[in-house]
C-alpha cells in the first residue's frame, strides 16, 4: 500500500511539475511571436520548428530528472516525519499547494497566498 502511494504521489507531482515547466516555455515561445519582425504566420511555423527541435530533447531530460526529484521529495518528506504515510501525505500536499500557485501565478497572474493574506 506505501508502496504505490508513494508511486502515484511521485507521478502526480511529476506530471504536473512537467506541465508546468511546459506552460512556461510556451508562454516564452507565445511572447516571442507576437513580438518578432515576421509575420504571424511565419512566427509562428519558426516557433512550433523551434519548440520540437529545441524543446522535445529537453523535455525527455527534464521529464527523467522531474521524476528522479520528485521521489527524492516524496522519500525525503516521509523521512521527517515519524510516521511514512503522514510525511508522504504532508509532502504531497505541500507540493500541490507549491504547484497551484505556480499556475496560478502563470495562467491568470496572481498569487492565491498573496490574496489570502490581504
């Protein structure tokens, strides 16, 4: 039972870490075209050349190393806490609230702690 919750937990937190790396290089990409001298149409085949040929490789790299860091959280945060399943739960939960508001602060530009604190 640790065992695969512990599994799911690091693929959750992995795939959203992923998407959200993604998100944020696609905005570069998306701020680049509207701002170069070609046209649109022309920016944006040289954006979607630039993102599989510059972007695919990296993603396979990163998506190894988001993997390989987010066990190492997941084992890490059940080895503060005395109890396996509670630090893996606290740990979980910290990460997504960490990821929520790094979507948050991508997609709409605002910081939900920031809002709670006013």
């Amino acid at each position: 039972m640790k065992r695969k919750t512990t599994k799911y937990a690091v693929i959750i937190i992995s795939i959203l870490l992923a998407e959200l790396i993604h998100d944020y290089i696609q905005e570069l990409v998306y701020a680049w075209v509207k701002h170069s001298q070609f046209g649109i149409y022309v920016s944006v085949l040289i954006s979607m050349a630039a993102v599989v040929v510059i972007f695919y490789p990296a993603f396979n790299l990163i998506e190894r190393y988001l993997h390989f860091a987010s066990r190492k959280y997941i084992e890490g945060s059940k080895k503060i806490s005395k109890n396996n399943f509670r630090g893996l739960l606290l740990g979980f939960i910290l990460a997504l609230i960490l990821l929520f508001v790094g979507f948050c602060e991508l997609w709409y530009q605002s910081n939900p702690i920031a809002n709670l604190l006013h």
